[in-house]
C-alpha cells in the first residue's frame, strides 16, 4: 500500500472544565502523508520491543514538530519511532494508541 491521505499531527495540551477538572485536548496540524504498510523486517524489530506497528507515514520535516501522536482515518496513533530522511522528508512509525486497539 502506498497512497496520499490527510492526516492530522496532533499537540496533547489540559485545560480545566468548570468544576476544575483537566481534561485533555488535541490542537491538529493538518497535513499530507504517504501512507505505506511497515517492512516485515520493521514489524519484527518492533514487537521485540513490544509495539504492534500499524503504518508508516511520509511527509516533509517541515510539518513534523515532534508530535507524539497522529490522527488517521478517525483512530489515534502513538509515534514510536521517527526516520529523518537526506531528501527533507521524515518518517513516522506509528502504533495504534493504547486504549484504541479493537478487541
């Protein structure tokens, strides 16, 4: 698989609620990503270290300011692991965030 999508880079920020509750908010940073499946090398390193990798996604360095997470096709990914390339684009493995995984 190997196609354009949207996705949305997203910044974890806590604002309270009227009672004094945090409650947690995402600010996403929209942008277009190549979507490719991960290398069987790549699902094999990653689950040594307990990840599941779901994707790996392209887009230019730019974009990408260190975000943690990533919203694709309304599910929330965890980045695990960055791959800044010679070509000004980065890499983004993700896994699908804890708590989202379909049972």
């Amino acid at each position: 698989m190997n196609k354009a999508a949207k996705i949305a880079l997203l910044t974890k920020e806590y604002e309270q609620d009227s009672v004094g509750e945090w409650i947690e908010t995402y600010t996403r940073n929209y942008v277009f990503a190549y979507v490719e499946s991960v290398t069987m090398n790549e699902f094999f390193q990653a689950g040594q270290q307990g990840f599941k990798p779901e994707f790996r996604f392209l887009t230019w360095a730019t974009e990408y300011d260190d975000e943690e997470e990533l919203e694709y096709n309304d599910k929330i990914y965890s980045i695990y692991r960055t791959y800044s390339r010679d070509d000004g684009r980065v890499e983004l493995y993700v896994t699908l965030k804890k708590g989202d995984e379909e049972e």
